[in-house]
C-alpha cells in the first residue's frame, strides 16, 4: 500500500488491476500468478463418451401376407354390391382350399363411391350415375412355395386387383437378440476407438439404452427364387436391425 495526496478514481476495467485513489489512499489488487482456470467437466460430474452401436441379423422370411380384392361397376349400386359380394366370395372360397386357414383371412378394405357421368361432346353432367365398389382381403399364408400358385387362383376366381405381397419373419425375438449382441460389441468398439483418438483411458459401463424405431424388419437382401408354379414371387431376405446407445466413463 502507498500513500497519494489526491482525490481521484481510476478504473482499469480491461485489465486484472483495480486501482482506486480516494483521500490519498492508493490500493491495488492484483492476483496471485498461480491462480488456474476451472473447468466446466470437473464440476459437472464424471466426464463420459457416449456412442451408439448397431448390430443386424438375417434371415429367410416365414410369413407371406398377400391382399386381394374385386373392383365392380355397375349403373345400380345395389348390382355393383351383389356382383362384388359374389366375386369375392368366390375369391375367398379358392383361398380356402389352397390351404389359407379362415382365420387368416380377414377383410382389408371395402368401399362404394358414385361416379357423375358427362357427356363427351358438352362435358355437360348427364344426372346419370355408374356405381364403384371396392372390397379386398388380407391373407396370410406359411408356406411361401405356394405364394404364386395362389396368388392364380385367386385371380381365376374373380380376383381383378391385388394390391400387393408382403413378406415378414412372424417371431423376431432369435434375430433380435443376435443383432443386439452385435450392437452391444459395435459400441464398445467405438466407445474403445474414440477413447484412444482422445487420448483418454476408456472406464466403465455408465449408461445403456436400446433405440427403439418403427420396426426392426426391412428388406435388405437379395431375392431369391421360388418354385411351385405361378406368378413368380422372390421374398428374397429379411434383416433385423437393432441399435444400442452406450455411456462409459474417462478414467
């Protein structure tokens, strides 16, 4: 401390140095050279990585789920339900004895829509009405050998719109935990990876979580080739994919 006859302030914001002149008296402030910077890890508790692994398995479908159906036109809509209801009916009649269990049939889609008639020369509205129906089923079938085959028949039963075959693996639980076991090791790889990069020592397990998405079945393979007659269908393989986030901690 020294001593100054005035009565002046003088700030040095900017710096580490206060200085403050007041009665003569001079008092300055400045820190110790061995003072160290903190850092926001060490109060947030232990510093961590966190990654996410992926693992996958696959595997021949077991289930295919076919969806057919009928489209009829008819000027009275009471017709156009009556021959609908037939054609169909005939459609599931040919499911049925290709071998689909009735309780692996159910009905999908149905709907009716009035369609306006014009007249080609005016475009003007005749008031004259054709009459749509649309229904449709879902089937589920195991023994994909016979997809094709049934798919003719039911098209040679009245069927005149598939929409579509879908292919699936009814238990995933197998898969599942494979791919699982593969994901668990994939982020203990990347966990390990990017602790070396670092130059950090890799601690233990913190945290573990599974991410959990729409699904764990997708396409994935390469098809391959059915016999049994029929349309040609390839369900080809399926692959289940899961995802596992893991924390561990920096020792």
């Amino acid at each position: 401390m020294s001593i100054v006859k005035s009565s002046k302030w003088y700030f040095a914001l900017g710096g580490l140095t206060i200085v403050a002149i007041v009665a003569g008296l001079v008092l300055s402030a400045i820190p110790s050279a061995s003072a160290k910077p903190s850092l926001a890890a060490d109060a947030g508790g232990p510093r961590s990585i966190t990654v996410v692994g992926t693992g996958s398995a696959t595997a021949a479908p077991d289930l295919a789920t076919l969806q057919v159906g009928v489209d009829t036109v008819n000027a009275s809509p009471e017709a156009a339900s009556r021959e609908n209801d037939e054609k169909m009916t005939a459609v599931i009649d040919a499911l049925k004895a290709a071998g689909i269990a009735e309780k692996d049939i159910r009905t999908a889609f149905y709907n009716m829509y009035a369609e306006q008639r014009y007249r080609p020369d005016t475009g003007e509205a005749t008031g004259e009405y054709v009459y749509h129906v649309s229904s449709s089923v879902s089937a589920k079938m195991r023994d994909l050998q016979k997809v094709g085959a049934i798919l003719s028949s039911a098209i040679q039963a009245g069927a005149n719109n598939v929409s579509g075959v879908t292919f699936s693996i009814e238990d995933t639980r197998a898969l599942e935990a494979v791919a699982r076991e593969k994901a668990i090791v994939d982020a203990k790889a990347r966990a390990q990876s990017l602790a070396q990069l670092s130059g950090v020592k890799l601690g233990g397990v913190m945290v573990v979580s599974e991410v959990i998405s729409g699904g764990p079945v997708f396409y994935d393979r390469a098809a391959l080739g059915m016999g049994g007659g029929g349309s040609p269908i390839q369900p080809g393989q399926l692959e289940v994919s899961m995802q596992i986030q893991m924390s561990f901690t920096i020792e």
